[in-house]
C-alpha cells in the first residue's frame, strides 16, 4: 500500500485516538469574516504504534472565549474530492469546509454554498491530502451500429419521446477495430411464447419485457435491467458503469448514485452528502467524472463516462462485445420501454412477428407458425453462408447450431467467427460465393445488428449492410 493510501486509512480512526505520539505545526490560517476571527490552521505529524507516520489537521478555535483553552477542532480531507477539508461543525445542518482555493466556506443541507472568509496555506501542504485521480485521454473513433435506417421512429406507439436510429457517436478507439462487427441477432426462445403471451394479459409492454428476459444473455440482462430501474439518461449510464465494476468498485460507486437520485446535479451537496464516507480517491474520481460527464442539459455518453472512470483500464473492464454494445447504446435511447429496446437490438422483422402474437396468438396462423418470416429469413441466411463459407466451414457449422439451439452465447461465439471467416475469405472469394455474401448481407441487414466502427477496409456485402 503507498504512502498516501495509508494515510488516508488511518485517518478514518479518531484523529488523535490511534497515534502513540503526535507533532505539532502551525501552517496557516482561516479567517472567518462572520465571527470576525482568525483560526490557526494546524498540521499534525503522528506516529502510529507500528511507527508509521500519516498527517492531520485541524483549526485552533477559542469556542469559550480567549481567556479559555481553545479547541482543536478536527478537520479531515473531503471524500467528495470537491474541496480540500471538511471542518467539523457542532451546527446541525451546515458543514464548514476549506476549498482547495483557499475559500473558507459554509455548505447547507440542500446544496447552498456561502464564502464566510478564506484560508491561506502553502501548496505543500494540500497537496499531501487526496484528490481525484488524473486520467489519462483517451482517443475516440466514430460508430454507426443496430440498422440501417430509421429503426425505431414511429414504430413503438406511445413513446415520448420517440427515439430515432442508434445515433452515430464515438467509442473508444481501442475498443473494436475498425470495420463492420456482427452481433448475435435475439434469438427468441418459442417455447417461452404461450406462457408470456398468458402472463402478459395482454398488456404489450409485459409481453415484451418477458420475451426479452428469456431471451436475452446474461450481460444483455443486466443491460436491459438498467434501463429499467432508471428514472433518467443520467441513471441509466450510472448504473451501465455499475454493472461493469468488480465488487469494492461498485460498492464505492454505489455511493455516488446514492447521491445522484437525491441530489441529481446540484454538485456543491454532494460533499455533505459522502461526508460520513471513507476518504478514497477512487470516490473521489468517480464524482469528478459524474460531474464532467452528466450535465443538465447534454446528453449524457456512457463511452464517456466508462473512459474517465476506467482511464487505461476501460478495455479489461467493459470486454466489450457487439451485443453488449448495442445493448447498452439501446438501454441509453430507448427509455425503459421494453418494446422500443426489442425493436433496437432485434430489428423490425423481430418485431413484425411478435407483434402477431399479441393480436394472432402463438403457432399455426399466429406467430412463429410454419414458414413465418423470421424462419424464412434465417434459413436464407443458413443459405448463402452456406454458398459463402462452404458447409463444412467451422464458422458455418457453428452458426447453425448456435441458431438452432437459440443460444445466445453461442450465437454472440458464432457471430464473431462467422464475421472473421468474412474478413479472412472477402479478399480471395470466387464470384458464386461474393454474390452468396451479397445476398446474405441484404437478407440479415433486417434481422442480425452490427457495429460499424471507423472506416471499414476492404469489401461490404449487401448494400443495407453497410450502415
């Protein structure tokens, strides 16, 4: 553990409880231009039993009159990261603080902020306190990725506002290599049809939240569930990020998005609000990164977010896939509505069919009967990979049965090799087998999403699939 790690542990015991022995210097001062007085500003050199040496502070304050002892009253680093050191206060309801520009100020419960005099001290001695931890910039690249064309406008009734197309924006550029990524498409599990269609009553929303939920792989999951529980664009990334995060993370985390729902983005609480926390720098650079990234009035980037967060760890720590991708650019757009995030992941043909079942029923003339669009689409697909890739290409063969056992892990596998196969075969590809991927490119375009990501090289099959 570093230096600055173990003083900021120790300082979570009494101030002066654990030290066998401690040193005092004055190193500056704050003067309150509401009580009319200067307070020393003192620093504290303690010595732990096991001979470590962490520092503290506090302000000498003459609470009973100068003719009384004065009081050493604790000062600690803020957890929030915003300020400097919060001030103990025997006043409830209000906190006193000490900027990190030397502003000695007052915060209230709900937010508000008063400057009641400044303080001054060297560089030096602030500088050994936490802060959030710089991150280093991180280089985007541009995306298209879902459909092509409008996929979502108009088509689920109801919903305000109504969502167009995956917007174009920018991811990481480590992330994905540049060219068009395959996603698994959503494979709906049939046999879960009735019991949804009885479940639901009716209702479309509970139907598709049911389709999805049987449907969907487990990182899919937890996508889905955040749009959700998510009152907000802004609580839909905090809890994306969330759900990327290892255990102690998510806990530190979880704190913050404790104060995002009561506080929102009225920052100047959010000391107030951690100020019983531990002090940790990681806290402290998740607020910063809140701060940057979840104003009111933009809208917010959970690639944004994810990079300050994550700095150089963001690709360990998303593994990001297509389908993950997708998922979670359809949770920030579609609002919680289960049908407009069917219709982002899975396509309007996907839709179309189960659409049928609320108004048909499931079978025969209904929904996922013989032949019905979506069977016809997939076995074209089956087809022309086929012609394409040869049947007993690895990459084909798993496909298929991917398909067949409506495996969503298997098919996410299958589509990432299917789209290797692709990039490997398109520079060396007989004419029969160009004008199979052509056709398949122009049948899946409906049904299977993509990630397009930069400047695709090399040739795109199908005209609908290039995005």
């Amino acid at each position: 553990m570093n230096s600055r790690m173990m003083r900021v542990a120790l300082l979570l015991c009494a101030l002066f409880a654990c030290a066998a022995a401690s040193a005092q210097v004055q190193v500056g001062y704050c003067d309150d231009g509401v009580a009319n007085q200067r307070y020393p500003l003192f620093e504290f050199t303690n010595v732990a039993p096991n001979g470590y040496f962490f520092k503290t502070a506090g302000l000498q304050v003459y609470q009973n009159g100068r003719n009384k002892p004065p009081t050493l009253v604790p000062a600690a680093p803020d957890p929030s990261g915003m300020h400097l050191l919060a001030v103990q206060s025997g006043i409830a309801g209000l906190q006193f603080w000490i900027a990190r520009n030397g502003d000695f100020i007052t915060i209230g419960q709900n937010g508000w902020v008063n400057r009641i005099g400044g303080c001054a001290f060297s560089a030096d001695f602030a500088n050994q306190f936490p802060r959030p931890m710089p991150t280093p910039p991180t280089q985007f690249v541009g995306y298209a990725m879902g459909f092509e064309g409008s996929v979502l406008a108009g088509d689920v009734p109801g919903l305000n506002p109504a969502p167009s197309m995956i917007a174009p924006g920018a991811l990481p550029s480590h992330l994905f290599g540049e060219g068009v990524h395959i996603s698994s498409p959503v494979l709906v599990k049939e046999a879960a049809l009735p019991t949804c269609l009885a479940g639901a009553g009716g209702n479309g929303a509970a139907f598709y939240d049911c389709v999805l939920k049987q449907s969907l792989g487990s990182r899919e999951q937890k996508i889905y569930a955040c749009s959700q529980t998510s009152l907000t664009r802004n609580e839909t990334a905090l809890c994306l990020l969330a759900a990327n995060m290892g255990g102690q993370e998510q806990a530190d985390l979880q704190r913050v998005r404790q104060c995002y729902a009561k506080h929102q983005t009225n920052w100047n609480a959010y000391p107030l609000c951690l100020a019983e926390g531990r002090v940790d720098p990681k806290i402290m650079s998740l607020v910063q990164c809140a701060r940057q990234n979840l104003q009111t009035g933009q809208q917010p980037s959970y690639w944004n977010l994810g990079a300050c967060a994550f700095g150089p760890m963001l690709w360990q720590q998303l593994n990001p896939n297509a389908e993950a991708t997708i998922a979670i650019e359809c949770a920030m757009q579609t609002g919680g509505n289960p049908k407009a995030f069917a219709l982002c992941t899975g396509g309007r043909l996907l839709i179309s069919e189960l659409d049928k079942c609320l108004t048909q029923g499931v079978g025969n003339n209904g929904c996922f009967g013989k032949n019905n669009t979506i069977s016809q689409a997939y076995q074209k697909i089956d087809d022309e990979l086929a012609r394409a890739l040869g049947k007993s290409n690895p990459a084909y063969t798993a496909w298929r049965a991917a398909r067949l056992a409506s495996d969503p892990a298997m098919m996410a596998r299958a589509a990432v090799d299917v789209n290797r196969e692709i990039g490997r075969l398109s520079s060396n590809l007989s004419a029969e087998a160009g004008r199979a991927l052509d056709n398949f490119g122009a049948t899946a375009a409906d049904l299977i999403p993509r990630v397009k990501v930069g400047t695709p090289r090399g040739k795109i099959f199908g005209k609908k699939w290039s995005l």
